[in-house]
C-alpha cells in the first residue's frame, strides 16, 4: 500500500497468497481479502478471507469450498463473497461472514439460478450477476436477500462497472447485448438503462439474420431443459435443414441471449443450431449444476444428445445431415459424443478433453469439480468416459482445433485422441495454432478457426 502521493508505502498482509479479490471499507482504513489454496499441493480447494490493516492481519474465516468476489456490506459490519456448498466448485449462492470473525451463512440457499460474480461499490452496495438460465439479470444484496435491479429485454446485462472513487457519479455502467447486437454499455438512468454505445450496428445493419429462439423440452430420464436455437436468414417452416448440435464450455457455464458468432457464422451456412442448457449448466440451481458431477459422460451426454432428437422431433433438423462442434468442455462432449453414436456425419472438437487421467492434474486450474476421487487409487473412474479409450468406435469424420500453448486443456489432449484415431484407420484431422492458449487469440487465427470448421462441415456434412 502506498498513499496517494507516494507517501508511507508498506506490505500489508505479505504472507497471503494466492490473493484472488479485495475490497476497501467505507473508512478506507481497511482491506477484506478472498484467497484460496494455489493449484498445486492441495487436492480439494480452500478458501479464506482475511481483514488487513497497517497494523496487521485478522483471519475472518475459513471456507471448505471454491469462493470468488467480495465486498463490504453497507454498514461494514459484514463481508460478501460468492460460494458454493456443490461438488462442481463454481461459486454460485452469496454468502456474508461477519466482518469480526465467524461462521459463514449462504444468504440465498432458495436461489432459482446462479449467482456468477460479485463487487461493491464505493457507497456500500453490493452488486451480483444472477443467471437465470439463458439470460443474466443484475441484482443488489441487501439485508440477507438479493433484489433484482436491473435486465435488459430479450438478451442479457453483465459486468457491471463503476468507479473506485466516492466522488464519481453514482450511475453505474453495464455490458449488454442481444442475439442481434454485439456486447455494447449502457447506463443507469432515471427511467432505467440507457445503451450509449453502438459498436458493431453498422456492420450488423446489413447483414440478414436468422430468427433465434429460446425452446424447452423435456429429455429421455424426465429431465426438462432449455436451449437456444440459431436458424438461418432463408429459414422456412416445415423444410428440414442441416442440424448442429452446439454444447457450451465450462461445463458449468450457460449459452446466453447474446451474439454469438459461433452460432451464427454456422446458421449462415445453412445449419439450424442449437445450444443445451445441460445438467450441469449454470443459472438453474444448484442441483441443477451438481448433477454432473462424476456424470459428464452419461447425465450431461443424455441432455446433450437429446436437443438433436429435439430438433428431428420439430421438423428443423434432417436427421441424414446432422453435425457437432463444441470447445473445451464442449469440445469433451463433442468427442465423447462421437464415440458413443454414429448418427453425426461431421464433428469439430476444440481444445477438448479426451482422457480425464491425465487432464485433471495436468490443466491449469484445479478441476476437481469433474470428479474428486484420487486417480492413482482408481482409474477406471477417469477412464470410464474418456474418448481415448474409445478411439476405435468412432466413425464420424472428426476435426481437431487446438492452441499449442493451452494450459488449459493441455494441447497432448487433442493429440492423443488424433493419434489414436488415426491408428484405427478414421477420418481425422488436426490443426494446432502456434502459441494460443485455450482460444487463440489472434484475428488471423480465428480466421482460420472459422474456415476449418466450414471447410469441414462443407466437406463431410453438404
């Protein structure tokens, strides 16, 4: 810490580490600081959070879970953070401890969503994105509940942002989008929220887009899901249409309301698109998103492979020409998928997990929340839905995307699998992009990321 004019500076709190957020107190005298135990040593996750001072340091508590975001209540006499009491990790209920020390309490076990990120502002409110499935809605925190502020009408709102200062405006500033819109801000104002930028409408003015719909349907174990559906520019109802299945990343992420290009640059082919809000997505509850724990590869598969019965069952979709394309843990469904049905003519995996074994010690962060039994005890678990120990079952031609610099989803993933397959004498292809990460980065890679997926799909799936 260092004063405004350089002044006194000091450590504050030098033996913490693994520091994830902070949050001043309204006096400024103070810190609350979440963190957590670091990648490496510790199996399951823990988090803390302290209160920091010039003068030293107070453990306020400890939390045998996954935490993320915090904040100064109002009045300063408690501390919110976002956590969670499911297998999967993701924070996702607000919880308060108080500021002297104690027990931590979920503030929202009731909640019929998601709770994604957390802030406080200069003035003492606490500020949450709650996801309500396929749409985010803002909230405040008062009080022991949360009050929805603020939604923006067929899309979504997120990332609020205001400014450390008391002596700023008190409007705070949004991101929000739509299926027809890119990711724009807008404002708090009397009447509500106002967009005050439009970046991307002259390009989109001019291009036809296809109708995006949110759809509902209940899957073969009883499950009822949701999803979104893409359908191209020329779209006519009742004439059946090639059909991609689209799963999200995460996986305990959500396909929101907003552009998606991935999904539009394929219905601009021609394709009808839907996206699965699957067991395991966020925004539907907690049961919702524990459901896939230890079960990706049979509970996650069941929903996601039933959105293409779904669309067969609407008349959207020829079942003759049926596609797939996901990355990361969509990339993993993509490739399990392929393994376990023949139906899909033409499959795209990006940065996809094909052996859980070695994926969980080996990514980047911890990924326990798949499955938290210890590997070398017993394999088979791991094993048990991992596509490279069903190379040889696959037959549907398969394209492989990966960045040579992913930690995420380490590259040897994408790899083995393509190894393995080739072996066993499939149709396969893979193509990796020299210093990317998890996705690349670059524009003329993402080109080319959009130009193997057409050429493939084109090639395999007219």
């Amino acid at each position: 810490m260092v004063g405004i004019h350089g002044e006194d500076p000091a450590w504050w709190c030098s033996d913490l580490k693994n520091v994830g957020n902070i949050a001043w107190s309204s006096d400024g005298a103070k810190i609350a600081v979440l963190s957590s135990t670091p990648r490496i040593g510790y199996h399951n996750i823990r988090s803390f959070v302290d209160v920091c001072t010039s003068t030293g340091r107070r453990r306020v508590a400890e939390i045998p879970n996954a935490a993320a975001g915090i904040a100064w209540t109002a009045d300063d006499r408690d501390i919110a953070f976002l956590s969670t009491t499911t297998n999967v990790l993701t924070p996702d209920h607000v919880w308060t401890v108080s500021a002297s020390g104690g027990a931590p309490a979920d503030r929202t076990p009731d909640l019929q969503g998601s709770a994604l990120s957390l802030k406080g502002d200069t003035r003492g409110t606490v500020w949450v994105d709650i996801d309500k499935g396929v749409r985010i809605e803002v909230d405040t925190y008062r009080d022991g509940k949360v009050d929805t502020v603020y939604s923006w009408p067929n899309g979504s709102i997120m990332m609020q942002v205001f400014s450390p200062f008391t002596t700023s405006p008190e409007s705070p500033a949004f991101a929000v989008g739509d299926p027809a819109h890119s990711m724009n801000v807008a404002v708090a104002e009397s009447a509500g929220l106002e967009r005050i930028t439009h970046v991307g409408d002259d390009l989109l003015a001019n291009v036809n887009l296809g109708e995006v719909r949110v759809v509902n349907w209940t899957a073969g174990e009883g499950t009822k899901l949701a999803g979104i559906v893409t359908f191209p520019a020329d779209y006519q109802s009742g004439k059946r249409y090639r059909f991609l299945n689209f799963p999200h990343g995460g996986p305990e992420g959500s396909d929101l309301l907003v552009f998606d290009f991935f999904a539009r640059l394929i219905a601009g082919m021609g394709y009808v698109v839907i996206q699965t809000e699957y067991r395991g997505s966020a925004g539907n509850g907690s049961d919702f998103m524990n459901a896939i724990y230890q079960h990706f590869g049979d509970r996650a598969y069941s929903d996601v492979d039933s959105a293409t019965d779904f669309g067969i069952a609407q008349g959207w979709a020829d079942p003759n020409r049926l596609a797939m394309f996901g990355w990361s843990a969509g990339g993993f469904m993509t490739a399990w998928t392929v393994t376990q049905t023949h139906r899909y003519r033409a499959a795209v995996e990006g940065a996809g997990i094909t052996d859980w074994l070695s994926f969980i010690p080996t990514s980047d962060i911890a990924q326990v929340d798949y499955d938290a039994r210890i590997e070398e005890k017993d394999a088979a678990p791991f094993l048990k839905f991992s596509p490279v120990m069903f190379a040889d079952q696959v037959t549907t031609p398969l394209l492989i995307l990966q960045g040579e610099s992913d930690r995420r989803v380490p590259t040897f993933q994408g790899r083995e699998f393509f190894v393995l397959l080739k072996e066993s004498g499939k149709t396969a292809r893979m193509v990796t992009y020299p210093g990317s990460p998890h996705f690349p980065r670059l524009a003329e890679q993402r080109r080319n990321v959009f130009e193997e997926i057409s050429a493939w799909l084109t090639k395999y799936n007219p």
